[in-house]
C-alpha cells in the first residue's frame, strides 16, 4: 500500500512537497543521525531531540542541493547564511513533528514495504539488480547499520503514508475548474498611452549643484575595484601558427598518409552475442560466461547462422531479436576492448571471446564504411593549417622551458626571457579581478594570479601559468590601485548622463501617473492622452495573458488591474523597456469553459488538487507544531 501511494505521488507537486516537508537523509554520514550519541541539542519537538550534527549535514545537503540546481551562479557567500540554516532547522522540527504524530497514531510501514524500498534503491543496485554485497559494502563503509538506515526508511516511508492521506482528502468541484478556465482563457481590450524616457530628457536642466547632490547619493554607483597594470609573455601555439611556413610537398605528403588510412577509423557495421556477467563475478561465473560464448563461436564455426544462434544465446534482449546487430557505430560508442577488437577484425571475420564491463562478448564485422576523402585541392589549406599547429605547439613546448627559467632566474624583468625566445614584453592597462575581455587580461587564471598577495607584495614575475585558452603566459605587476569610489570630476559625463536619465524616467512615470489617474476618476484615456505632448495612444487592442503582440509591460499590468465593472482601479502604469505606459482596461472577456476538453479539464482538476492537498499538508504541520512542545536552543545553534 505504501509504495503504492509512493508511485503514485509523482509530478512537480510531489517534489514541492517532499522538498517542503521531508528532508532527505544522505547515505554519506546518516549514521551520525542514528548513532554516535552524544551531540548538542538544537531543538526539541516533544520528547524528540534534533542534533546539531542533523542540523548541520541538513544544512550541507541543502548547500549541495543549490549548488547542483544553480551550477556556475551558485555563490557561496549569498547561500552560507544564518537565514538558510534557520530554514533548513524549521524543515527538520516539522519533519519531526510528522515522525511524532505518525508514531502516535501508529502509521508503520511493513516490513515488506521497507524491503521493497530499499530494493529500488538505485545505489545499491549493479546491473539494473539489487546487490545486498553491494547494500552491506556501502552501509559498512559509512559505519552504519541495516537496522538503523531501515529504520530511517521506515520512518520516511511512514512521513509519506500521512502526507498521502491528508492529500487525498482534497476535493475540486467542477465549478472551481470552470473559474481557472475563465480566468486563464480571459481576453482583454486594453488601451494604452506610452511615454518614452527620451522624449523627456531635453525638458530637464541639471546645474552643478544638482549633479554634486545627485553624486553624493549614488556614490557607491562609482566604486571602481582595485586594480592592477600587468607587463607580460604570452606563448600560444595559435598566435605562432600563422607564420609558420608549410611547403607544398608536406602537404601533400599529409593528405597521402590520409588517404591510404581512411578506412583504419571509419564507421563499421557490428553484431555481437553477449553472454552477460557483472565486473565483480567470481571466478566460476566469469569463466561460464566465457564458455557460454566459445561454444556460440563454434556453432557459427559449423554452419549455423550467426543471427540464429545470437537470438538464442545473447542476453542482450535489444540486439538478439535483431540477429545480434548493433547497426553501424564508431569507435567511441563501444568499450575499448570491444572497439579494439572490432577494429581489428575484416568483414565476416569472427572474433575470439572479449570481455568488457558488461561480460563476454563474441564479435562479427559485417561492412566498413569506409569514407572517402574530398579532393586534394579542397583540403590543401584545411591540411596546411593542421601542420602549421602541430609545428607552433611543438615550439611553444620548447619556449616554455626557457621562458619558465629565464623568468624565474629574473624575477623583475621580463625581457631576458623574451629576447631568448623572441617575443615581445606586453603590458595592460588597469584592469580589474573580474575583467571579462579577450586575450591575458580576461582570463581567469591570469587574473587570479595577478591579484594573489604574493604578486602585490612582492612585484616578481609570476610563475609559468597555463591559460584558459591552453596557452602559457608570464605577468607581472606594475602599479596597483586600491578600491575607491570615483571623484565626480572623473565621471562627470557619466554622471550627468545617469542624471538625465533618471530625471528623465521618473518625468515619464509621473505623466504616466497622472494619466492613469484621470481615468480612474472617469475620463477617457485617449482624451487624456491627448492633453500630453510626449504620449503616444494607442487604440485598444484585444489579447490573452499570454499574447506576445502586446507590450510586456503593457500586458502584465492590464492584466492585474479591475475590469471596468470592477470595484478596484481600471488604470495603472507599466513598465516599458523604452519608458512608461497608462494601461487603461475597456473591456473583460471571460475565457469560454465549453471549449476546453476533457483531458484538458483533467490535468487542470489535477493541479488544483494537488495544490490544495499542498496547503492541506502544509496546514496540518502548522497544527501539529502548534500543539507540539517545540524549543529551539539558540546558544547551540
């Protein structure tokens, strides 16, 4: 029954939930949940304790969550906060107050019903099969026991019975369906006047006691990062390669090599027959597989068809009713070993037994596809090039040495090593630790180099590091300046530029206002429109929520506002990616209920439920916590 309603609670409300309610617990170091006693205590739910050893791999586990949702945005500093391990704790004192209320009311799953979960556990699974020396090996290596992890599954899978059963209560009349489909297929004729931030910036006088008051606010508008000028070598087998002179008979030498070789790596049609066995089979299975597959090779060797004997014998289910036929692959489709030999093999030749990951495998080659290679005047230049490169990383790989010692045995010049290799010495101008330019002064390993303590202290030639882009470079620091925030007389422009613009906008915004405020008190907004030089009306224009013909802001704003028989304002103002607009509502029609078809009505009956059985179970927690004892010891924390 329990996996049941486990299977059937599926979709992103099941994950809302979980990730709202039930905090999962990591194999890695759950034993310090269940054993290891002794642990600070950061909250009590009734007689239940919450450790600070729950508290803090939660917390981790949360973190790792972000960061594998987030991946290159995620920041550390933003998410390591006291807020977010507040919140993590709050998820455990409710999760421990379903744990409290399931096992007064004696909610337990079987013991079946545990068996059967962690038998789908993935992780203890190889092949596709549950391995209990797999199970006892993972759970032995993080010093946990099968009673206490099953115990932890029992309780989750008793936490999961009780969220069902409170979701289940949930009901969606036809009714309530009828209104989301009126208000998702609404229409609205929406009328709209714009006023553009430029129209407004001629109007606006900005004397230097403005501008020196408008700074003083926005200074922080104006911090400039530290900084540093770098003097620097650069060796890149891409900046070499143009002038490295190719001749003609290399190149034609290349393309012979090529030719004579097309077919060595080229695509190849392949059957197999596979006699199935894990890597980590004992001795007895792995060599009854291999026998399995040598008594296929000689029936093929007698006269039998290949395809037949593949359908009896290969435990490969896809490609046994398919003669044994893997199709036409290349070589990285395939394990090594089985590439290696078939790469090897002429077509209708039979392989000796091959092992790989997945077991004993008999190989037949039956076509090779072998490419043809254009003609030579079409891959002169691609051909000259190729060589080109592989002579300038030659040379990089030579200069490196040099330049890496010449650097080192200078440490406050640069030009020693540039003269032996003949390079020049480049510099930068400032640059900051997050400049995102081409080149040594974007990249990141250069960047972070330059503005180690080391390199600020001592102002000596870095060592030898390896770009981003696979080059090399040397860099040096030659001046460095500090943060600080920009006097106005170095951003005056810019300053008065965002001046302007600000005064510009907030110019715009308040006609917009003014406008939308006149058609709330009953007049027309074309009318209104009208009366202002810089706003542009346009006539109203009928579309959907979703309708990309209206102007976002346009469409979002019209869409919050009251219809005209409403109670609440008809107008208000939206934001425009050129300036502002009086959104103005003249007319509502209802979305039509009949048009929408039954599977359509179902998946919409489905979502309310399942968001009502959401603030359903989210309003128990809310009840079981009221009635529960629940302290939280903040010096522990």
């Amino acid at each position: 029954m329990l996996l049941s309603i486990r299977d059937r609670t599926s979709g992103w409300i099941a994950y809302v939930i979980v990730g709202l309610l039930v905090i999962p617990f990591a194999l890695f170091g759950l034993y310090n949940y269940v054993g290891n006693g002794g642990p600070q205590v950061v909250a009590t739910v009734g007689d239940a304790e919450i450790t600070r050893t729950q508290l803090d791999q939660a917390y981790q586990q949360r973190q790792s969550e972000l960061r594998r949702m987030l991946g290159d945005q995620y920041d550390p500093a933003v998410f390591s906060t006291d807020n977010l391990r507040r919140q993590v704790l709050e998820q455990l004192i409710d999760r421990q107050a379903l744990i409290n209320y399931a096992r007064d009311k004696r909610l337990r799953a079987s013991d079946a019903d545990v068996s059967q979960a962690v038998r789908s556990q993935s992780m203890f699974q190889v092949d596709g099969s549950f391995s209990t020396e797999r199970y006892q090996s993972l759970l032995q290596q993080n010093n946990l026991t099968a009673e206490a992890y099953e115990s932890q599954i029992r309780r989750d899978l008793s936490i999961s019975l009780l969220q069902r059963a409170v979701q289940s209560t949930t009901f969606t009349p036809e009714q309530t369906v009828d209104r989301l489909i009126a208000l998702q297929a609404q229409q609205r004729r929406l009328s709209w006047a714009t006023l553009e931030t430029a129209d407004y910036r001629d109007t606006i006088e900005v004397t230097d006691a403005d501008l020196q008051e408008w700074y003083e606010a926005n200074r922080e508008r104006f911090r400039e990062p530290e900084q540093v000028q770098l003097r620097y070598l650069s060796l890149s087998a891409e900046a070499i390669a143009p002038s490295i002179e190719v001749s003609a008979s290399a190149v034609r030498e290349r393309y012979d090599e090529r030719a004579s070789g097309s077919g060595e790596d080229a695509a190849r049609t392949v059957r197999h027959i596979l006699a199935a066995v894990p890597e980590d089979a004992d001795e007895a299975a792995v060599s009854s597989a291999r026998q399995t597959v040598e008594a296929a090779r000689e029936r093929i060797r007698g006269g039998e068809s290949f395809a037949a004997v593949a359908e009896a014998v290969s435990d490969d289910s896809g490609s046994a009713a398919q003669g044994g036929s893997l199709g036409v692959i290349e070589q990285a489709d395939v394990a090594d070993a089985f590439a290696e030999a078939a790469w090897s093999l002429q077509p209708g030749e039979l392989s000796e037994p091959v092992r790989t990951p997945f077991g004993w495998h008999l190989i037949e080659v039956t076509d090779v596809q072998v490419a043809e290679l254009p003609p030579f005047e079409q891959m002169r230049d691609s051909i000259r090039e190729d060589i080109a490169m592989e002579r300038a990383e030659r040379r990089v790989t030579e200069q490196i040495n040099t330049v890496e010692t010449l650097a080192f045995e200078n440490p406050t010049t640069l030009e020693p090593a540039a003269d032996a290799v003949g390079i020049p010495v480049e510099s930068t101008e400032w640059i900051d630790a997050a400049a995102d330019g081409s080149g040594v002064a974007g990249d990141p390993a250069v960047l972070e180099t330059a503005f180690s303590d080391a390199m600020l202290d001592n102002r000596e030639n870095s060592d030898l590091i390896e770009r981003e882009d696979g080059g090399y470079a040397v860099v040096r620091v030659t001046d460095y300046r500090s943060a600080r925030v920009r006097p106005l007389d170095e951003v005056r422009e810019q300053a008065r530029t965002a001046y302007l613009d600000e005064k510009a906008a907030a110019a715009a915004r308040a006609d917009a206002q003014r406008i939308a405020d006149a058609v709330n008190a009953g007049d027309s907004l074309q009318s209104v429109a009208d009366g202002i030089e810089s706003a542009q009306y346009t006539a109203p224009t009928l579309g959907g929520r979703n309708d990309r013909s209206l102007p976002a802001g346009v469409r979002e704003r019209g869409f919050r506002l009251s219809g005209p028989a409403g109670s609440g304002d008809r107008a208000g103002v939206g934001r425009l990616a050129n300036g502002w607009a009086a959104v103005a509502v003249e007319a509502v029609e209802p979305g039509d209920p009949s048009e929408v078809g039954a599977e359509r009505r179902g998946q919409l009956r489905q979502t309310l439920s399942e968001l009502d059985g959401e603030a359903s179970v989210q309003a128990v927690v809310a009840a079981l916590r009221d009635r529960a004892d629940v302290e939280i010891r903040k010096s522990n924390l």
